[in-house]
C-alpha cells in the first residue's frame, strides 16, 4: 500500500514528521511519497498566502516543484 502525504499545511510543526512515520509503521506502508504545500499561483491557497505577507519569493518558478518551501509556514520554519 502507498502513502501520499502533502506537509507544511498550517497547524504542523516538527511532530508532523514523528506523526507520519507512525501512521506509515501502523498501516504498513511499502511507500510513502512526502510532497510540501505548494503556493502555484492562481488558487486561493497563493492569494491567501501572498494576502499575508507569507510567499518568500514571488514568481520564481523552480520554487513550484512540491518539494521546494517558499511561503512562511505557520508554526515552524521552511529553513530547519
């Protein structure tokens, strides 16, 4: 079974990490596949986020790769 799991949503912070890995162990994952939220432009997710003063770097496009953190997560930071 494979696991598919988006991190950096607002409410995670460092425990996500610890919380994943044991859902991944009590299910019994074979993989899991760990992408960050992503802030592509247009949806109401980028116009929130740039709203609040949040996206690092605006319009920079290796930055949209799901693996790239380019907004300020709430309750750590993208740079740990």
């Amino acid at each position: 079974m494979n696991g598919c799991f988006i991190l950096g949503l607002d409410g995670h912070g460092p425990e996500i990490f610890e919380e994943v890995l044991e859902f991944a162990v009590e299910h019994h994952l074979v993989d899991v596949q760990i992408t960050v939220l992503t802030d592509f432009p247009g949806p109401p997710l980028y116009d929130r986020l740039q709203r609040e003063g949040r996206i690092i770097e605006d319009i920079r496009l290796g930055l949209w790769s799901l693996f790239d953190v380019n907004f300020e997560l709430g309750d750590f930071s993208p740079r740990f």
